[in-house]
C-alpha cells in the first residue's frame, strides 16, 4: 500500500520509518552526560514528589515543625515514617500502644515527633497539654537523643531536653519532649507517693504528682532490655493510664488529662506483655510492626569455638578485616572494660594512625577518658602528690632506657607480626558456613568474598591505613562515649570496641564489619546466699541478631561469630532473662511499701520476681528496722518510709538515717561513704595497671628505621636472626616484668597510704580517697590537673565527679527529708541537720569517729556478719584464713578479699561485716600476653567454690549485741549476777545477758540491755528470772524510783519552799528520801524477797507485781502517769506491806509525790503531805537510836 506521492504505507497508513545506515553515531561521552541528566531530572522529581507526600494529613489539632531539606529527606528513609498514619491512628485510639521496631528503625527518633507534631505537651491543645516523656535505660542514650531531636526539628531552645542523674539537664518550664532515665521518672513517682502534706491543696497536689499529670505521654523505649526500673515503671504506668483515661472514673473526670502510653521493643519478645493478664487485664495492646532498614547482612560462624582465649581469636579477625577487607567500620563485642583495653592496646599498637594525624586525635581520647589511655614506655610525668601520699620519683629512673626499649619494642613487633600472619593463615580455613539475614545475597559475589579473607597470597608488607581504635562501655565519661558518631582521622579506619552496650542503645554509623565473641558478662544472684558473681556466659539469640544487625545498618555488611553454629543453636537462650530475676530487689519492695502496696507480690510485674526473691528482701528489709514482722503483709515503719525518700540502696539509706542520729558530726563523713558506695569502685583493679598506666607507644614515629636496616646488614643467615629475636623478645619481657612490678609497688604505696597506718574499714579507705580528692580538687579545678592525679592515685575521674554530685544531692536531701515526715525531731537531730554542708576540705575523722562510722556500717550489713573459722583446715591451697557466715556453712572456704584494706592485717581480726560476696573471678593470664583466660560455663556456682568478702570493716561483737537486729540477735539468758538495776537516767530497768547472733549461734560479750518486757520475753531466757514488774516493784519499794516528794520541772516556788525545810534532819530525810526510802527498812519483810524464786508464794508479792503487770507500768513515768488519772493506784498492795499504825498516814499522803504544781494549786497540797511525812518520820524516828545512822541508810 502506497500513498499518493508513491511512499510506502504501514498498516495503519502511516509513511514507514526510512532507515539510515550510513549516519554517523552519536559519541558515547554524549550519551552519557544525556543518561546523566535523565537520572538527576528524575531524582529531583522522587525528592520533590517525597516532600510533596510527606506533608501529612493535619489533624485537628498541628504544630508544624521546619526542618532543614537535607534532615526532612534522611528521615523519609526511615521505615517508621512510612507508617506515621497507622502508627498515630494506634495511639490515638488505644490508651497503650506496643511498637515493635529493630533497632535503626527510627522509632526512637521520630516516635516523639510525630506525637509533638500532633499539638502532644502544647499548652492550647485541649487534652494532651503536657510534656512527652521518653524513658531510656542508659544516661548516654537519654542525652544523645535529647541532642538529636533537637537539632532535626530545629528546636534549639529547650523544646527538646534531657535529665539524668547528678545532672538536672536542660528542662526549662516550656520543654515538651523530656528524655529522661528510667529511675529519674520512677523518682518522680515515689516522691509524690511517699509526700506526708497535711492541707487539701498539698494532698490534690500529690495527686496529680502520682499520677504524672505533667505528661501527656509517656514513651517506654528499649523495653526488651527488660531493666527492672523498666519493669516497674510498665507497671506503674499501666494503672495510671487507667485512672487518667477511664470515662467513669471520678479522677479522670476531675483531671480531664489523659496519658498515652508507648512501650516501644527493638525485638519480637512482646508476649511478656501482651499475654500478662495481671499487666492488662481487660484489653490486650495493640501490636504495630515496623520494619528496620536493615541492609543484608552475611553472617559468618567459626568452625570451632575459643574455649578460653577468644580476645585473641578477636584480634586476629579484627587484623584481617583492616588488611583485605573493603572500607567501613569495625564493631566488636566484648564483654567488659578490662577486656576492651588490652584490646585496644594491641590494635592500636598494631595499626598506628599516621603521625601528622595521630596526636591531635589520640590526645583529644586521652583529655576525655583516661581510663582506655595506652601511654608510651616513657613515663614522662612526675608524681606531683598530694593528700599527703609523697612524689613518685620512680618514674625518672624509667626515662633513661627509653630509647633501647624503643627499640627492642620495634623488633618484637616485627616478630609478632610474622606470628600473627603464621596465626591468620592457620585460622583462615576454620570458618565454617555462612547464614544471611535480612534478604538474600549472591553466592559469586559470597564465593568472592570469601575468596578475600581466604587469600594467603595477600602482601602484608603492602602499607595500610590506621586503625581509629575507640572504646565502647558504661563506665566511660559521657563524652568520650560519644566521640564513636564522629567520623574517623582521614586515611583511617573506625573500629569500636564495645560491650553489649552497643547492642541496641546507640546505632553506630558507617559499621560494615562485626566481630561478636557471643560472649556476655552476666549477674548471677543467689536470693538465700545473696552471692553475687559475675560469669561471662553466652548471650542470647535474639541479642545475637541485634548484634548481627549493627552490620546492615548503612549498607550490605559483615557478622563474623567466633562460635560454631552448633553452640549458637544449641547453647544459646532464645532471649536473655529479665533483670528483676537477675539481682536483688530490696529497693523496689521499699519503694512499692512506702507507695501503700502492701502486697508486693500482687504488683503487675511483666515479669514478676519469683517467691524466694521477695522472701529474702522482705527478711532484709526487716534486719534494716524498715519493715515490721510482727505485722501483716510486713508493714512499713517510719524507718522505712524514711529509707524509702533517699535515692540510695535501703542499706546505705540506713546508714545515712542512723549517722544523723548518732551526732558526733558524722554525717559528713557517711554521705560521702555511700555516694562513693552508690556509684561504684572508683580504684582500678591492679591487675590492669599496665594497660592504663604503661602500654607500649601506640603511636611510633618510625625513628627506629635505620636499626632495622643496620641489622639486615650484619646478620645474614636465618638462626642468627631467630636468635636475635629470641634474645629481643626475653629483653623486653623481663622490661615488661620489671615495669609491671614499679607500677605496682607504686600502686600498693599509694593504696597503702589511702588504708592509713592502722586500717579497720575498706569504706574508710573510700572515704579517704573522697577526700583527698575533694581538696585537690578545690585548689586545682582544671580538668587537666585532675586527670593527671587521678592517674597517680589510682582511681578514675568519672567515679570520683560523680561521687561529688550525689554527695551535694544527699547533702542537700538530708537536710530536708527528715522534715518531709511525720516523725519528732531531737534537738541534737536538728542541729546537725541545720550544721550539714558539704565541705570539699573534710578534715580526716577522728578515732571516735571512726569507731561511729564503722557501727553505722554494721547497721547497714547486719545480716551480712562474718566470724573467724577457726576450725577451718588450712593448707598450702587454703593459707588465708577462712570465716563463716549466716549464709554460708561452716566447711566452706570464705576469705577476704586480696584488695581489701584489712587482707594482711595481723592478728587476724575475729569479726567483720563485708558488703558484697564474690565467687570466682577472671584472671590475667599466666603468661605475658596479657590476654584473660575466661571460662564459659552455663552452671551456676557456688556449692563448693571459694568466696571472698569485699568491702570489709573490722566490728567488735559488742556492737552486734547493741544493735540488736531483730531476728539475728537473740539476748539468750538474763544473768543473775550483775543483778538488774535502775537506770534513773534513761527510766528504765537494766539487765545483763549473754547474746548470741545469727543462725550458727555465735556467742557475743555480756552486755547491758533494757530489761524485757512481756512481749519480748518470748526471745529472752527468763527462767529462774523474776520478771520486769517484780523488778520494778521492788526498786519502788527501795526508794530508787520514786525519791523525793516533788518532780524535776515543777512550780519553782514551791520546790524552793520545802528545800528550806533541809535544815530540819526529819527534813531533809522526808525531801531526799520520799515516802519508800524512808519506810523501806520498816515495812515487814524486805523488798529484795520479791526477785526470789519463791517469792511468788507470797500474797502480797503476787498483789504488787499483778497490779502493776495488769496496767503494764515498769517505768516511773508511766506511774506518774497513772496516779494523775487514778491517784488509789497501788496503795491497797502497797498497805500489804506497812505496818498498820502508819495506814492513815500513808493514805492521806497517798500519791505520794505532788504530781502537778501551778498557779491555781496553792502550796496547802505540798504543806499537807510535808506534815503527814514529818508525822510518818516521827514514828519511825522514835524507834531508831540515832537520827544520822537512819540517814545514812
């Protein structure tokens, strides 16, 4: 077909496509600059369309937040943001709300966002006026966040802000997103709970505090980690969103303030939640899944696994991955601090960051955390001392050999190097198969890979960039914990040494490689023993993957499992068990007790504590006086509501309510102790002193060059340059050896200084380093200066600043918590209140201070006593001698801990109080890799196993019969002679027994005691003892308790009238003797029958001690007392024993003593029992010879 002009037509009479051959071709440069364009035309319509589309939906209620273009796209990647609609539908509806989301979702980021970009915490919303809350189990993480936050909304003013411990934050009264730790919100909560306000006003206020009307929603973040104030506050917050929110409730109604709580998970583990009916009875939370932007992640598993030495298994993986393995950054897990510093030395010494670059960058490490500090072999800096502890010149004698240290140090790197490749290549054909997690991956390019790591024929002379090695733990200063976001030295690569608190906390950026040991360190709790260990355990699967997953977070990425895959399904738990099953709860029952729970057991725990564990803190809360036994349900006393008030461990909180009591000006001196015991050990431990104190120079400058070519040149066959090496290396180990014992002579000296010259106490130790440290510190606040003498004393600079904020947070608690109650306070208890400061030049406390201090300890551990086992065996094994304690038997072996003050002391002291019990620890290997030999073992201890007491203070058992622990001490029997007596002082009866203390019955010196009453002489043995009343009958009768007519305090004029009489000698008997002394020899049988065994054959006995038992009075005062209301108490049984011709006397007289005397009582009462005396006198005065013998007995 063809149209008019004879063109061909196609099918649908269009003029065919001509084709030309002969054209010339377009330049490819030409297409690719086209292609170029197309795809950045098309990017720049995805970017504007995903700005157009992220615009949400307003609502009724929107506060638009600005955000930089650059922020707004980075978020739009984020999974969670693709579900912003259902995740904002979920909350609104529902009052919980339970999003599970891995870790690099963006949940933690955007969460709080989407509920401040909903009008949630403005002031003109109409119900969700208050703050959003968000809880964090980490302080790092609660700042880190608050940061974040603010910076991508663009809120740099105090919108977004953090509070953690010993720092108030950034909360201003605008604030709308507070990031906060979990015990900072559980503070909140008490506070309100445990307030005694008298007014309506005060107690609406207290109220509302409890039921956190300041928030009007509450974000839980990181519940999997399951911490137990994370436990506890999901409790909590699940009955106070009922109150807030429910239609029908009568508070609700009243607040008009409803609370949304989220409880966000970074696992699947939500049936803890979602199947307790105790936690939601009514309604199950809806469950909103988001997906993590999770690249595909090769997971890589050891065809055998480290029993032992796994560090070194880690190094040489770590080595490979910086010499064969494409750029991004290293993750390691390890599982504490001592662990990660050798590791850390021997990377860094491995691979040194170029020079120009390494001192800038290792110096600004060294300023923020002395702790992971490797200095060089030089030890530049002299000990300046101070706190009395003397210069350290041992230092300079050091300096002279550093250059042949220098040296040799060079040459045994060399030889460890060749080592070290000898170990790769032995290693390389041990991995064993591979798993993929998050999508699949190509097997060539997984061939290829593996191809890498596989190639021996790799050169490792060829030149490889630094190694940024930085530390990763808990204990670290926040900011040096924060310098893994910035990026590396140019030329080098980021390698973070972690614990398991990079699991899920913070998301490293740029991670490609991680190397998982699997390994944990994990609490292991005896709730009867109350043994502490620390054991390093495999982890869970479920951290596991979270681990695994660090790798996939920026990219496609790598998870080397230095276990086999058999041991991972076979050996590993599926989640970790929760920390409340893990670790006492004696805080949390005190806490829920002071709250009104009197059954703590019907709490709505996620998890709750098993039996065993609320037994043995409800028995150690009742050894502290906080909770009383005789009661039901263990009902809290005021001790305990005090204990309750302090931010510290029940235990310290004793001692901090006991040192205020005491006087003496103590309390300085405790609040110190335990701010120093609340925030940890702040000595480091000897065993790691050459890796924070001497470590090779991690940054050679390469001066030793020329050496190494002038020994190529000289020795020319292989067996002399093996023995060479072989020489270098026994050089530099006895060095090693050598500068490991200078440091620690230099430890001991100055440890031995904080232990003084006669130690008693490992708290007094503390203290003193407190000390010394505050006066440093007030003449040389520069950080600097404080860094350096943290070194030359041996502790670490964040213990030491954080044990000064709680000891300022205490101080200033302590002046007020005392009268936050109901409880009467002393005049000696209100001026040491009103005299407490914290002084930062605390003089040392003296001996008897000492002494008040160490019975303060006792009060806090009383349950926790150990005595002097002598029957003990002892041999070359056990040469330390052993103790017993309430917890532990008689055959096994518990000793004192080698760091403790009192280790050496001789003689051996009989009796000691301790704060912790240990089981077996790990150790540096014997041999000089410094590496730590672990064991992994899934058993629990203790039957068997050594233990070792820390924290010791040397006690006298006097003090153990003083303190009186109920349910420890028992008085045992009341000795006959000392006879009990009077103590008119203190209006007591006096007597003396034979204590003996815990379950194996130790005998305790005689002591002094009040004499027991009824109610106590169920613990007492009072057999062929005359009870308290016969006592008290008897005394009275002798005219030691009521002596004299008139009563201390009364009418002046009148006690000045009747002291004119003395002149008189009738007198001065009837003024100084009373009615009792002057009958007492001539009533008709002595008053000391009535303490006979036989005595209660006596009617008369028998009358007395009845009436007296029948109105419980064994105390002058409660007789005075009595004879206000009943002035005929006592005088028909007292008749018994007159002589008739003096009844009528004795009865006009009777009371005998002028019980009250003001203006309106004239002086007729005193005149009219004066003259019934003077005629009771003069009866008796006729029957005795001589008026001076009378008075003189």
């Amino acid at each position: 077909m063809v149209d008019e002009n004879g063109e061909e037509l196609n099918e649908d009479g269009l003029v065919k496509t001509c084709v030309l051959a002969n054209l010339p071709e377009i330049p490819e440069y030409i297409l690719e600059e086209r292609k170029k364009k197309k795809e950045e035309e098309k990017e720049k319509e995805r970017q504007r369309k995903l700005l157009e589309a992220s615009k949400p939906y307003k609502p009724a209620f929107y506060d638009p937040v600005y955000r930089k273009d650059e922020i707004q796209l980075a978020r739009l990647q984020l999974p969670v943001t693709g579900e912003e609609q259902q995740i904002m539908e979920t909350i609104m509806e529902n009052d919980v709300t339970i999003l599970c989301g891995e870790t690099g979702s963006g949940k933690t980021t955007q969460i709080p966002q989407f509920l401040y970009e909903a009008g949630f915490g403005n002031p003109k919303h109409p119900q969700f006026t208050g703050m959003i809350g968000v809880t964090q189990p980490r302080r790092v993480a609660a700042v880190s966040m608050a940061k974040r936050i603010s910076e991508e909304m663009n809120l740099l003013n105090g919108e977004v802000a953090y509070q953690i411990r010993y720092d108030s934050g950034t909360v201003k009264p605008f604030t709308r997103i507070k990031f906060m730790t979990d015990g900072i919100l559980l503070r909140e909560l008490s506070l309100a709970a445990t307030s005694e306000k008298s007014s309506n006003q005060n107690q609406n206020q207290n109220v509302e505090d409890l039921l956190l009307t300041k928030y009007s929603a509450i974000i839980i973040d990181e519940a999997h980690e399951r911490t137990v104030g994370t436990d506890v506050l999901i409790g909590w917050l699940t009955r106070i969103v009922k109150l807030r929110n429910d239609k029908d409730s009568v508070v609700a109604k009243k607040l008009n303030k409803p609370l949304k709580l989220i409880i966000m998970s970074a696992t699947l583990r939500v049936d803890d939640f979602t199947q307790n009916k105790t936690l939601f009875p009514v309604k199950v939370p809806p469950v909103v899944k988001v997906d993590g932007r999770q690249h595909k992640v090769v997971v890589h598993y050891n065809k055998r696994t480290p029993v032992d030495d796994y560090i070194t298994d880690v190094y040489k993986k770590v080595c490979k991955i910086h010499k064969k393995l494409p750029s991004g950054g290293i993750l390691v897990f390890l599982t504490g601090q001592q662990e990660i510093q050798i590791l850390c030395k021997k990377l860094r010494k491995k691979f040194p960051i170029q020079q120009n670059n390494n001192n800038k960058i290792n110096k600004k490490s060294d300023d923020l955390n002395n702790e992971d500090e490797i200095e060089d072999l030089q030890i530049k800096e002299k000990a300046t001392g101070a706190g009395g502890f003397g210069a350290e010149d041992d230092n300079i004698e050091l300096e002279n050999d550093n250059k042949d240290k220098n040296k040799t140090m060079k040459m045994l790197d060399d030889l460890s190097d060749s080592e070290d490749e000898e170990d790769e290549k032995a290693s390389d054909s041990e991995e064993e198969e591979i798993t993929i997690l998050n999508g699949d991956i190509d097997e060539d390019e997984d061939e290829e890979f593996d191809k890498i790591m596989d190639d021996e024929d790799d050169n490792d002379d060829v030149p490889v960039g630094g190694l940024h090695v930085l530390p990763l733990y808990s204990l670290l200063p926040t900011a040096a914990q924060l310098r893994v976001f910035e990026p590396p030295p140019p030329n080098s690569r980021l390698c973070v040494i972690a614990t398991n608190v990079a699991e899920t906390s913070l998301t490293i950026p740029n991670i490609r490689y991680v190397v998982d040991t699997g390994k944990v360190k994990t609490r292991v709790y005896d709730p009867y023993t109350g043994i502490q260990t620390y054991q390093i355990r495999w982890t869970s699967k479920a951290s596991a993957d979270q681990r695994a997953g660090r790798a996939g977070r920026t990219g496609p990425g790598h998870c080397y499992r230095l276990f086999s895959s058999a041991v991972f399904n076979d050996q590993f738990e599926d989640f970790s068990k929760p920390e409340i099953l893990k670790t006492p709860i004696d805080g949390v029952v005190v806490q829920m007790k002071s709250m009104g729970i009197s059954q703590v057991c019907n709490f709505p725990f996620p998890t709750p504590p098993n039996r065993d564990q609320l037994r043995k803190s409800e028995k150690i809360l009742t050894y502290l006086g906080a909770l009383d036994p005789n009661t039901k349900n263990f009902k809290i006393t005021p001790l305990g509501k005090l204990i309750a008030k302090l931010p510290v461990l029940p235990r310290y909180g004793k001692m901090l309510i006991l040192a205020a009591q005491q006087g003496n000006n103590i309390l300085p001196y405790v609040i110190a102790i335990v701010a120093g015991l609340s925030v940890g050990d702040p000595f480091e431990r000897d065993e790691t002193l050459l890796s924070n104190h001497a470590g090779e120079d991690e940054d050679d400058d390469g001066d030793d060059d020329d050496d190494d070519d002038e020994s190529d040149e000289d020795i020319k066959n292989e067996n002399m340059i093996l023995d060479r090496k072989n020489e270098l290396k026994n050089q530099v180990e006895t060095e090693m050896k050598h500068l490991r014992r200078e440091q620690r002579r230099k430890y001991y000296q100055v440890m031995q200084a904080y232990n003084g010259k006669n130690p008693v106490s490992d708290f007094i130790k503390l203290l003193t380093s407190i000390g010394a440290f505050e006066h440093f510190r007030s003449t040389n606040p520069n950080e600097e200066k404080l860094n350096n003498y943290c070194k030359e004393k041996f502790v670490r600079l964040k213990a030491m600043l954080e044990i000064s904020k709680l000891r300022h947070q205490l101080t200033n608690l302590m002046k007020t918590v005392f009268y936050d109650t109901n409880i009467s306070i002393s005049k000696n208890l209100s001026e040491t209140l009103d005299q407490l400061y914290m002084n930062p030049r605390m003089p040392p406390p003296t001996e008897n201070q000492i002494s008040l201090i160490c019975q303060v300890i006792l009060s806090g551990f009383p349950d926790q006593v150990a005595y002097i086992n002598d029957n003990f065996p002892k041999n070359i094994k056990n040469p330390q001698p052993s103790y017993t304690t309430i917890y532990t038997s008689p055959q096994q072996f518990v000793g004192i801990h080698r760091n403790s003050c009192i280790y050496a002391k001789h003689p051996t002291p009989r009796w000691v109080v301790y704060q912790e019990m240990v089981g077996k620890e790990q150790h540096l290997s014997a041999d000089q890799s410094e590496l730590i030999h672990t064991r992994t073992s899934s058993s629990d201890t203790l039957v068997g196993d050594k233990f070792w007491m820390k924290g010791l203070t040397i006690i006298k058992d006097e003090w153990l019969g003083k303190l009186m622990t109920k349910g420890l001490c028992r008085w045992g029997r009341i000795l006959e002679k000392p006879e009990p007596h009077y103590d008119a002082e203190n209006d007591t009866i006096k007597c003396y027994v034979s204590p003996n203390y815990g379950p194996h019955n130790w005998p305790l010196s005689t002591i002094q005691v009040d004499f027991p009453s009824n109610s106590e002489a169920q613990t007492v043995n009072i057999s062929g003892i005359a009870s308290k009343y016969q006592w008290f009958a008897r005394f009275l009768m002798e005219g030691k308790i009521i002596n004299s007519l008139t009563l201390n305090g009364h009418h002046q004029s009148s006690e000045t009238s009747i002291k004119k009489k003395e002149k008189n000698p009738i007198n001065k008997i009837i003024i100084e003797r009373g009615l009792f002394g002057l009958l007492e020899p001539f009533i008709n049988s002595k008053p000391s029958i009535m303490t006979k065994t036989w005595s209660k054959t006596q009617s008369k006995v028998l009358t007395i001690t009845r009436t007296l038992a029948s109105f419980n009075i064994d105390s002058k005062d409660k007789l005075i007392k009595i004879w206000s209301t009943n002035p005929k108490f006592l005088l028909d049984a007292y008749l018994l024993w007159v002589p008739s011709q003096l009844h009528t006397s004795v009865k006009n007289i009777w009371p005998p003593v002028i019980i009250k005397i003001d203006e309106i009582t004239n002086e007729m009462t005193v005149k009219q029992k004066s003259n019934e005396i003077n005629q009771i006198a003069n009866i008796v005065l006729k029957s005795t010879k001589d008026i001076e013998s009378l008075y003189k007995n």
